[in-house]
C-alpha cells in the first residue's frame, strides 16, 4: 500500500507542476497583452517630457518577450516575486502580511461549513420527504443561486442598517484599543460574524446536497438494515458506520472548496473591508502592480493545488476504489 501511495503521491504531483506552469504562463502573457501602463498614475503633467520618459522605461520590461519571461520563471524559482510598485517592497512581504488572515478566516468558514452541512444533512434524511426536509432543500437550493455579494449586501441591510447589531466593515471598533481582553475578542467576533455567514452559506448549500444525497444512500445499505435488525443503536449506527461510508465522495469537493476559500475570499472581503488575499488582489488588479498581481495569483493557484492534492491523496487512502482509479 505504501508504494501504491507513493505512486499517487508523484502521479499527482507531477500533474500539478504541469497546471501550475500553465497558470504561471498563461497569467503571464495576460498581463503582457493587458493595456495600460502602471506608470500611467505616476505621471503628471508637470514633469518634464523626459523624466515621463525615465519613469516609463522604469515600469516596462527592458527584454524581449521571450527573455523577460525566462528571467520571470527563473525569479519564481527562486522565490523572487519581484518589488510591489505600490507597497514599494519585496511581493513576498506584502503577500505575507495579507494571508494568515485569509488562511484564517477561510479555516473558520470551512470548519463551520462542514458542521452545519452535516447536521442540516441528518435532520434531511431522518426526516425524509417531512416538511422540515424540503424546507432545508429548498432553502439550501436558494441559497446556492444566490450570488455572495447579494448575501452580503442582505446581511450589512437588516443588520448594521435596520437592526444595528453587527459592523458592516472592518476588524475592529475606533474603541477597540480601550475595551478589556474578552471585550476585544468580543469586538472581532462581531464584526467576523456578517463575513462568515455570507463567505459560508453557499459551500453550506453544496455540501449539504452531496452529504444529504450520500447519506440517504447508506442509509438504504442493507448492512445498515442488518444492524438495526441487530438491535444495534441508531446513534451508534450513524456516527460509526453511515457518516464514515458517505463522506468520501464529500471529499474531493471539500479540497476544492478549500482551496477556493484559502486563494481568496475575494468577494466577502472586499464587500466586508476585511485585509486579506481577495482584497489585495483586486487592489493590484486595479492599480496595475503586475509584480503583486503574478504573486498574489501564484500564491491562489499553490494554495488551490495543494488541497486538491491532499484531498486525493486523503480520498485514495480511505477508499481503496478511487486508490485503483488513480493508478490505472
């Protein structure tokens, strides 16, 4: 089994390089043919025509198409991101002081999807074809068409606007600094609550369909039938036997939604105001800071690739079918 393991661990591996130097050259050339220039806001017409001319040739690459990108993919190799055109420091730097607060918040979101899709899941399918039952599916299929922002906008209305409960932005209070220990943690959880529903609620929805779905099917296994018949506990029966046998196929779309959510909460951060990956992505995006966009990108593609490698290898080590699918 372990070289079984080993052989899916450089199959996948070796797949991901691949995707990975695909996004790299193909990010690259985006940026390459993307007009505008990122030393058009430093411009101002009260330079002289050739200092406008120094500071352009400052900002364009002073190789040939080629040779700028073979010093690019040597740079990444190296771990050399380049130097942000707006933070005027290394990528990496820049990059680091905005993603523990991503991996963070994206940790929290995916703990509490899982939670909640199971336990909306259960309820489902103890309670098949019961009113409660098609409330939940019809909810979570309302919820999933909803579009994040439009959730985020609903919550920030009845709830900062109407109710005045919770923060529409931001991490802390202007007060924070003055508030005792358990009032400042207090003060982070208000304003996280807003950004996790809305950053939580469709991988609720999606993972709710997948486990409502597997677990209806176990449930109709004969050796759960056999177990009943056995006298064995329905608790028991449920947490040792239905909800291990139906979480496999759950996780390859969890490693995906991880990935997802650890890349960027591009939306809910900027919606909320919140300092993470997604928001420091659409600020380079819009101020044309190509070093911090190719870094920030990078850094979303890893992260992606990395859970999807880790749940295919976690997925083959539980269930030896997919292990031989993988092989083949």
């Amino acid at each position: 089994m372990n070289k079984e393991i080993l052989r899916i661990l450089l199959k996948r591996l070796a797949g991901s390089v691949i995707v990975l130097f695909l996004i790299i050259t193909f990010l690259f050339l985006l940026i390459r043919i993307s007009p505008g220039n990122p030393a058009d806001k430093y411009i101002s017409p009260k330079l002289s025509p050739e200092l406008v001319k120094k500071l352009e040739k400052s900002y364009s690459p002073q190789h040939s198409l080629l040779g700028f990108y073979e010093n690019f993919a040597v740079n990444i190799l190296k771990g050399d991101l380049g130097i942000s055109y707006n933070y005027k420091m290394p990528v990496t730097e820049v990059i680091s002081n905005y993603l523990p607060f991503t991996i963070c918040f994206a940790s929290i979101s995916f703990v509490i999807q899982i939670i909640f899709s199971f336990w909306l899941a259960l309820i489902a399918v103890k309670r098949k074809n019961s009113g409660t039952d098609k409330f939940i599916s019809l909810s979570s299929l309302i919820v999933y068409s909803t579009p994040s922002f439009v959730i985020g906008v609903l919550l920030i209305f009845f709830f900062t606007d109407m109710i005045r409960i919770f923060p529409s932005s931001g991490l802390r209070s202007f007060d924070y600094d003055s508030l005792s220990f358990f009032g400042q943690i207090l003060d982070y959880l208000k304003h996280l609550i807003l950004p996790l529903i809305t950053l939580s609620a469709a991988g609720i929805a999606v993972f709710y369909k997948y486990l409502r779905e597997n677990l209806e099917d176990v449930y109709n296994q004969t050796f759960i039938t056999n177990l009943r018949a056995y006298g064995v506990p329905e608790k028991e029966i449920t947490f040792k036997h239905v909800i291990p046998n139906a979480v496999g196929p759950l996780i390859s779309i969890a490693g995906v939604e991880l990935g997802t959510l650890l890349s960027g909460t591009l939306i809910t951060e900027v919606i909320f105001g919140l300092p993470g990956m997604g928001r420091l992505t659409i600020d380079a995006i819009l101020s044309r800071d190509y070093p911090l966009v190719i870094g920030c990108t990078l850094v979303a593609a890893i992260l992606i690739i990395v859970s999807n490698f880790l749940a295919d290898v976690i997925k083959a080590m539980i269930d030896k079918r997919v292990l031989k699918e993988i092989l083949n």
